[in-house]
C-alpha cells in the first residue's frame, strides 16, 4: 500500500511537469521545492538536548532524506550535521533531537533544516535558535548536567559579562586546556571524572576574568549505584515476605530501591535501602522478582526468584528467663502460628559458648534447659531458630541475667533399729548459701520417699532441719528439696537394707594434730560417690549435735580444724563409703581434740551387768566427759584386776582399745565373793582404780548331780546283786563267836561319814551318829530259806523307806545295816544305825 501510494505522487509530479511549458528536456526555471518549516525547538538544559520538530509545506511531494545543521554562537558556525530519513507520516511533522556536548547555558545553538526531492535539496530552513545566558554582572559557570557521573567526562563552561574576558579557569584547583567559544565563552572538557576527597564530594570551578572578580561554582559527583548483592527473601508467617539485600556501606548519593513481583500485575513497590517488605499473593508459591536501584544519573537492575514454602524463618518473642544456680531454664513463642511443631534453634550465651538444640513447640512455645554455668555469674543470652536447619530467623534481644550464689542441700540420716521389722530414720540437712539473703526466700522443704509402692511427701517449713520417719528393713530412697521462691535445689540419699552396712565396725585411735584432726582411711573400691564422715560436736555423749562432711572419690583424708571441737573432749568419727545401694559403715576412729594441762583423777563408773557361777560381765564409763587422766597422754585401754576375798589375787585383765567398756571375766568359783578393781591406763600409767565386790552365784545342777550319781549306783547294785542275797549273806556273815568290837565300827563309820560329807552342798550343819542295840526274838530272826528278810522295825526318828517321798518333808534317815546270823542262831543280832541330817537341811 504504501509503494503504491508513493508512486502515485511520482506519476501525479510526473503528469505536472508535462503539462507546463517547457523548453527542451529542462524543469522550468521559475518552480522550486517548498522550504521546510521549524515548528518548534524545545531546549532540556537537564539532559543538555534540543528537540526539533519540523512540517513540510507540500504533502504531495515525497522526502526521502532530511538534512539538520546545528550551529553555536551569533556566527552560525556549524558544529553537527546529520542527514536522517523520516518515513511517510499523514501528520506531516518530524522530530528529531539532539544532545550537546557543551551545557546550552554557555553559548547560542541554532538549528536548521532541508529535505531533498529526487536528489534535489530544497532551501533551507530559516535558523531556529536557543540562546545561551547573557550575563549582566558577573561571570558565570556552568557543567553539562547538574549532578555529575563518576567516571565519565564532561564539559564545563566560563561565560563572562560584556565587557569582560575570561582568563583562566581552574577545575578542582587543576588546570585543563581552555577552548575560546567566542570572545566571552572559555570551555574546559574533563575526560574522566572522579568523586573529590572534600567532605561534600563536589567538583568546584573557578572563572577567572579581566575585573579580577573570580567566580566560584560548584556540582555534586555521584558515583555509579551499587547492584543489591545477597539478594534474599523469607517470611515468618506465609503472609508477609520480606527481601533483604546488601548495599554500599558509603554511598552518598541516596540513590532509590524499587521491587518489582515480574509475574504479577502488581505496581512496583518502593523499598527501604536495603529490605523490602510486601504482602504474599495468595495462591502464589514461585516469585520472581527484580530490584532496581537508581539514583539522578544512573540505573541498576538485580533479579532473584524463590519458593516461598522454603523461605519460612521463625520470628521469636521471649516468654521466660529463669536462672538457677549452675544452669537456667528459657521458654520463647515461635510467632505467626507455624504449622511446623518441630524447630532447630541456637542459644549464645555470653561468655559462653554457642549451643544447637531441638525444639519441640508446645503451643508455638519452645522449653530448653542450659545447664554448666557458673554459680553467682551474671551472662546475657539470645537464641534463634530454623524450620529446615539451612535459613535461620534473627536473633532475639539480649536478655542479661544472673545465675543464683553457689548453694547446696547437705543431706545425711542417723539409722536406729526399732525391732526386726522397723526402724526409726532421723534425716537431716544443711542448707549452704554465700549469700544469706537468699535465705530468706526459702519457702519450705519437702521430704519425699517410696514406701509399699506409693510415693510420699511431707511438707517441712524454712526453719525445719530434720525430719523422723518409720520405715521397714529395705531399701529406701529419699529427696528432701529445698523450695525457694522461683526455683529449688534437691538432695538425694538412699537407705540401704537394714542388713547391709549398719554392723559396727573395728575403734582404731588416734592422736589430734594442733588441736583438730587429721582422719584418713583406706580407700574403697565400692565408694563409688565419696565418703561421708559424721561426728557429733559435743562429744560421745548424748543428746548431741550430729555434723557431717561429704568427701569426693578418690579423697580418703580430711583435715577438721581445732574451732569446730570442743578442748579435751573425746571424739567418735564414723567414716561411710557411698556404694550404690547407700552408705556402708567403713570405719570408726576416736581420739581427743586437745590434752589436758592438768593431772586429773579419772573416775569410772563400774557395774555388773551379768554373772554366774563361773563369770562375771563389768560394764563402766567415765563419770566426767574428758580425754584422759594425766597430761602425758590419752585413754589407751584399761586394767581389771580380780581378787578372790581373803584369798589370792587372779591375774591382771588389760583391754587394749579405749572404747571398749565391758569386759566378760570367766574361770571363777560358784559361790564366791570376789573384788573386781577397774583402771584406766595411759601412756604414764593406770589411773585411779574403781573397786566393785560380787557374789558369783550357786551352779544348783551341778550339786544335784554329785549327790544323785552314788544313790543312783547303788540302787543299779541293789538290782544287779538281788538275786544273789543268800550268797552275799553266807559271805558277809560273821563267824560264830567272832566278837566285834565297838569302836572298830566307829571307825568304818566315821570313814563313811567324811566321805559323804565331800558330796554335800552346803558345809555341814550337823551330823549325829547313833548306835542302838535291837535284839529280836529269835522267832523274827531271818532263815535261810526264807525268800527275803522281815522288814526291820522302825525306831523313833526313822522311817521303814529309804527315800523319802520329798526332800522337804523327810525327817534325818536312818542307815541300818543288817547283822549277819548264822543258821540256827537264836541269839539276836546287835544293829547299828547312823543318822546324816546334813543332806536333808541343807536340800531344805
């Protein structure tokens, strides 16, 4: 269409120039080509440019080429020409423009214009100018822009008043060569521009002319803005994302940061320096996204894209901060209700380390636990978070706290044994503190223990040390905990079996050292949690205060100093092993905190506490609570010494350990009176001696065997020899006419008599011996046929039994023995009986 419309023009001018009158093959010389008209000239001093626009007079004709001149000063001399093609237009208007390369201030620029038809140039157009300044007073300066480009060049301009020339120009107190634009213009071109070290970072330009008056001006260099490094977006509640970017630390200029979302209709989002914060798209998951910075001169362009469901970063808000002694405990809300439960956080603690650590919300709550700091500390903390471990959420505010003083539950019991089947437990504790106003925000203790399968718990208040409880022989754990205001300490201990670790052990003494003690012990394997020693601060004696002190694994010494005794008294140390089913008793030491100066009598108090017919059991103590009994030295044992009344004095007893107070002394006589003396020895020597005198009882058993064992065997002979009565009769009877004499039965009795008397308990009372002469008719005497003998008759103050039917009732027995008769004898037979009362009173 337009070829076509273009040769119809060509065919139409063809058709004109025929139909004139012509002279040969030649255009008639009075037709010419239209002039071109300049509509317009529009001057952009910002930019340093001039737009043209121009019209064609004729719109028949068809312009292939347009040339433009642009000329400086009131001579027109032409510095640019340039010819340009503009296509076929209805409007007929053209605009063409151009930049300068000197500021338009400083001088005049002119433009005109021509086309050509058919290779024929048409007139040209008349000049259209843009006037420079024309100073009235003073000299003046101008740049090509008003805010310069670092690094590029530009060109500076003096323009003085009429009247005056320029003589000099100086740019940054630096001399360039001056260009004469005219006889009032001098121009100064600057290749390569670089920001000026002065404080505002300006080029200045100095214009020196004939009246002497130097004009000062002065333009802003701004260097090339920074591409946004690091370019990075996140949200922290899938509603609102945030970009953050890096820009230059210094830089001047202010230039602007604009967001574009590229695929989005959204309109570009003005930014902060360096973030940018925009609502989310809903529905929206991929971004892509450019940020463009740009100053008065200058443009920069960064593009970044990202997955929003990946850029999720936790915002965190502090909810608690509580300190303890050695650790702390945090709690912070996870904001913007997350649908993730599970967090990977960061904790700095300062001076501290940094800690990773999971966290579980509860809530959109996280509770951690740091624990290895140090007591009475003051640290400062902050924590972070991740939902997938790679993009992290910022920091929290520091928040300062300080740990409590170092304080500690000392814990320890005192075991005593109800029966088999109980026993009484005294738990005690120490609450340690630096700081005693802690103190005073104690609340309370409690005293927890398992027993028959439930748990139970007593409440003690803050002035309470020890707590009673009745528990069976196994085993028991016990937690007292001490509870203050915003946090509590606990102490654990356990009870063993009452079989286990409660049997005393062996007393070794020892000697004080500058007034206190230096105990040590041999080291157990089975401690495996240290040592613990008890004593009481008053002495052995009771009631008492129990202390104790707890040692670490692998220390078996201890020094206590002389200010925690009491001078000259004696002490117990009881030394346990911490094993895993309690305490064990390992040793027993006692010794004295300090020597007495003076000499004094020790005293004991000494009684007997069991004895028999053959043993006495001495139990003593002192009767005043000291160390020893001289000032040579200390209780090292003591001497018993045994003496028989009137008799001779047994040999000496020595006890070698001084706390041993009971002695059993065996071997003595039944019955017998015996004077015991109880001394106590030191290194000078026994003390002063504590006498007790005691019966040793009657062994009744043994006095009724003696006296049971002849009757016994005489009754076994009666059997055994019963059936051999005649023969025994024939043996033992006396020949006829053999006369016994009197006396010679006295005799045999007498020897009976002495050798009963040895098998009597008690000494004799009395023993009367009486002999009676019976004669019997002879028609009672025995025969030898007869099959055992008459009974003998009864006399006053005899019985017709031998044994009595009890010992208490039966009168002094009569012993007959029977005369031997010979057959056919009629003469009675003389018996004699012999009485023995000693037996019978003393069974009474």
């Amino acid at each position: 269409m337009k070829r076509f419309r273009r040769s119809l023009v060509t065919l139409l001018g063809l058709y004109l120039t025929l139909s004139g009158d012509h002279s040969g093959c030649c255009l008639n010389s009075d037709w010419q080509l239209p002039e071109p008209h300049i509509t317009n000239l529009q001057a952009d001093h910002d930019k340093q440019s001039l737009s043209v626009t121009w019209r064609v007079n004729h719109s028949s004709l068809v312009v292939d080429i347009n040339e433009i001149q642009v000329s400086r000063s009131e001579d027109h001399t032409v510095i640019y020409r340039r010819n340009i093609s503009t296509p076929y237009s209805n409007s007929q208007d053209n605009t063409w423009t151009w930049t300068s390369e000197l500021p338009l201030q400083c001088v005049d620029h002119s433009v005109r214009i021509r086309y050509f038809y058919q290779h024929v140039p048409s007139p040209w157009s008349e000049w259209e100018t843009n006037n420079g300044v024309d100073p009235e007073k003073e000299t003046m300066a101008f740049a090509l822009q008003k805010v310069l480009r670092e690094g590029t060049s530009s060109t500076f301009c003096c323009v003085s008043s009429k009247g005056v020339n320029v003589t000099n120009m100086t740019i940054n107190q630096s001399n360039y060569s001056v260009t004469n634009i005219g006889a009032r213009v001098k121009v100064i071109t600057v290749p390569y521009l670089i920001i000026p070290s002065n404080i505002f970072e300006t080029t200045s330009v100095i214009c020196s002319d004939t009246k002497n008056e130097p004009k000062y001006s002065w333009w802003k260099v701004i260097s090339h803005p920074k591409k946004p490094t690091n370019l990075s977006c996140a949200t922290s509640n899938m509603a609102t994302i945030i970009c953050t970017w890096d820009t230059a630390k210094s830089d001047k200029s202010q230039p602007k940061y604009i967001l574009q979302i590229e695929n989005s209709n959204q309109s570009p989002i003005n930014c902060e320096t360096a973030s940018c914060t925009f609502a989310a798209i809903p529905q929206l998951e991929v971004y892509n996204i450019s940020v463009v910075v740009k100053n008065q001169v200058w443009e920069e362009k960064e593009s970044y894209s990202f997955n929003i469901s990946e850029r999720v970063v936790p915002a965190l808000k502090w909810d608690k901060v509580t300190p303890r002694v050695t650790d702390i405990s945090l709690s912070w809300i996870i904001q913007g209700n997350l649908t993730q439960r599970s967090f990977l956080c960061q904790a700095t603690v300062e001076p501290g380390n940094d800690t990773e650590l999971n966290c579980n919300a509860v809530n959109g709550t996280c509770y951690v636990k740091l624990e290895h700091l140090l007591p009475g500390t003051s640290y400062s903390v902050k924590v972070r978070c991740s939902a997938n471990g790679r993009l992290w959420g910022k920091w929290t505010d520091l928040i300062q706290f300080k740990t409590y003083p170092l304080m500690t539950l000392n814990l320890w019991r005192t075991i005593k044994r109800s029966d088999s089947h109980s026993r009484h437990i005294t738990l005690l504790w120490m609450l340690n503190t630096p700081e005693s106003a802690l103190t005073k925000e104690i609340r309370g203790y409690t005293v927890q223990w398992r027993q028959d399968g439930q748990n139970k718990t007593e409440w003690r208040d803050s002035a309470q040390t020890q707590a009673d409880v009745f528990i069976g022989p196994g085993r028991y754990d016990f937690t007292v905990q001490a509870v203050f205001q915003t946090f509590a300490i606990a102490a654990h201990i356990t009870l063993p079996e009452s079989e286990d670790g409660e049997d005393r052990q062996v007393v070794t003494g020892m000697r004080s050292v500058a007034g206190g003690f230096n105990l040590s012990w041999t080291e157990q394997d089975t401690a495996i949690c240290g040592y613990t020693v008890e004593w009481c601060i008053l002495g052995d004696s009771e009631p008492c205060t129990l202390r104790w002190i707890n040692m670490q694994k692998g220390n078996n010494t201890l020094f206590l100093p002389a200010s925690n005794f009491n001078a000259s008294c004696s002490y117990t140390f009881n030394i346990y092993g911490c094993t895993v089913n309690g305490h064990r008793l390992l040793e027993i030491k006692t010794g004295c905190s300090r020597e007495l100066d003076a000499v004094h009598s020790l005293s004991l108090v000494v009684k007997p506490v069991q004895r028999t017919a053959s043993s006495v059991t001495l139990e003593w103590h002192h009767r005043e609570h000291i160390c020893n009994a001289t000032h040579s030295g200390f209780i090292t044992g003591y001497l018993i010494t045994v003496q028989e009344v009137e008799s001779n004095v047994l040999p000496d007893t020595e006890v070698s350990d001084p706390l041993k107070h009971s002695l059993t002394i065996e071997g003595l006589k039944q019955n017998q009176k015996y004077t015991f003396s109880v001394k106590a020895l030191t290194v000078a020597g026994p003390g002063k001696p504590t006498n007790v005198t005691i019966w040793t009882r009657t062994n009744y058993s043994d006095e009724l065997v003696n006296v049971l064992t002849p009757i016994l065997l005489l009754l076994v002979f009666t059997v055994l020899l019963w059936p051999r009565r005649r023969m025994l009769k024939e043996i033992f009877t006396y020949p006829a006419g053999m006369n016994i004499k009197t006396l010679e039965i006295d005799s045999f009795l007498q020897e009976v008599g002495e050798r009963l008397q040895s098998q009597q308990v008690d000494e004799c009372i009395s023993c009367d011996i009486e002999i009676l002469n019976a004669w019997l008719p002879l028609s009672e005497a025995p025969t030898l046929g007869d099959p055992e003998p008459p009974s003998v008759r009864s006399t006053p103050g005899s019985q017709s039994s031998l044994f009595p039917a009890s010992a208490s009732d039966a009168p002094p027995q009569d012993y007959c023995p029977q005369s031997a008769t010979l057959l056919g004898e009629v003469a009675a037979a003389r018996t004699t009986c012999i009485t023995n009362k000693s037996y019978l009173y003393s069974a009474a």
